[in-house]
C-alpha cells in the first residue's frame, strides 16, 4: 500500500517537474527567437526608420471611399517601400474592413474621416452634417481606438456650414487623375507622374482595381524620383502648417 503511494507521489512530481521545465525551455527559445527575428527591436522603434526629412521632396497619396477589397494591395505596396498614405474612410466600409483600417494604423497611415453613407454634405443641415461625421468618428474610436484629425467632404463638396460643423480641419486635394471616371491604371499613373510635385496632395480611390494597380506603379516611380510618401498631417508639419479646424487645405507647397 505504502510503495504504490510513493510510486503515485514520485510520478506526479517527475510530472510537474518536467512540465516546469518544459514551460521554461519554451521561455527562453521564444525569448532567442525574438531576439534572432528583431521582433524586440521593431516593438521598441515603430516607425523610427520611416522618419520624414524635411529638406527632402514629399508628396501624401490620399484614397476615397474605402477600405475595399483592393485596400489590401495597397497596403502590401506601402509597406513593401516603407511608404505612408492618408486613406479617407466611410463609416459603412469601417464595419465592413475593420481589420484593414487597423492594419492601415500599424503601417503609419493616417486614417480620415469622409462621412458615414458619402452625402453631400452641402445639402444637410447642421445635425445631418455632424451626424454624417460624428458616426464615422465612433466607429474608429470602436475600431483603432482614436478618431479622424482630418476629414474630406464627399465630392468635395464645401460651403460655410459644412465648414462650421466639421469640427475637424478639411483636407481637400491639388491633383486629381479622376480614377473613379477613367479606371485607367496607365493615364492614372501617367497624370500623377506628370502633375504631382513637391507638397501636392494626390485624390484616388481605393474601391477600383485599376487604382490599386496605378498605385502599385506609382509607389516605386515616385520614390525613384526623389520623394518621401507621406501622410497629409506629415506634410503640413514638415512645411509647418498648424492645420486648424474648419479651414480647406489643398496643398502644402513651399
Ligand atoms: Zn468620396
């Protein structure tokens, strides 16, 4: 009776002991793989090699509408270049693609408001306008936990009401290759080439695919020629540009 306790007690501490160490094994392997990975280094620096330099050229890509099921591609490309881009969400498309509006969040990308169901804001009245955007800004705040700085008004649609209720400084654009009309990846890439200079802000949409694919084009052309790829908010702090609310910014040249 005796002996079989002490078989019963001595295997269940040969049990947990093994257990232990076993625990502690896998402790210090992951601890070795994270080191080995830079995972601790990149935990520790978010962002830190994507800095924007001032003195250098800047243009901000901005996207329309989304996200959608080309966003992704998009992404992919501007982490591909370590590359920024302000993407004006709808608050519909939020809770569909909550996932990709929390991947556009890790990448450094700065996520704007550009209203919840994309109505003409100028033919609201004040509490359909504050609606509009007040309901996209909870459902970011649900989402990536903060709201929009920024916000875009739909069709660029502007008059002193809309101004009055945004609440939020109104980030328009200076180039646009129209890709919602043409859906035309080589005039889309073509006209940004050709147009889009230091401190400009370009307008796509990431709902079409052919936008996705001008972008993944032009993500590689624009860094070739000199630019840094970042955010609107980083654009106008590079050029010193206290963006305030209710005011219209299109472009932040020098
Ligand atoms: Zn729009």
């Amino acid at each position: 009776m005796l002996r079989s306790f002490l078989i019963v007690l001595l295997t269940l501490l040969l049990f947990c002991d093994y257990e232990l160490v076993q625990e502690q094994f896998a402790d210090e392997f992951g601890q070795i793989e994270a080191i080995l990975s830079g995972e601790e280094e990149s935990e520790e620096m978010p962002g830190a090699v994507s800095k924007v330099d001032p003195n250098k050229p800047m243009i901000a890509l901005t996207f329309d509408d989304g996200p959608g099921k080309y966003t992704g591609q998009i992404l992919d490309r501007l982490e591909e270049y370590d590359a920024r881009a302000s993407f004006f969400v709808l608050g519909i498309c939020v809770d569909e693609y909550p996932e990709v509006v929390q991947r556009m969040q890790e990448l450094g990308c700065e996520i704007g408001n550009h209203t919840t169901n994309h109505k003409r804001l100028t033919t609201l009245d004040t509490q359909g306008i504050v609606d509009e955007l007040s309901q996209t800004n909870q459902r970011l705040q649900n989402v990536i936990g903060e709201e929009a700085a920024l916000m875009r008004p739909p069709y660029g649609s502007v008059n002193e009401q809309v101004e009055t209720c945004a609440n939020m400084p109104l980030a328009m654009w200076s180039v646009d290759p129209m890709d919602w009309e043409n859906q035309n990846a080589d005039y889309i890439v073509n006209h940004v080439l050709q147009n889009a200079k230091d401190g400009d802000v370009v307008i796509m949409h990431d709902i079409y695919e052919t936008s996705a694919q001008a972008t993944i084009q032009l993500i590689p052309a624009l860094i070739e020629q000199g630019y840094q790829l970042v955010t609107v908010s980083e654009l106008a702090e590079a050029r010193g540009v206290e963006l305030q609310d209710g005011t219209q910014y299109f472009e932040f040249h020098k």
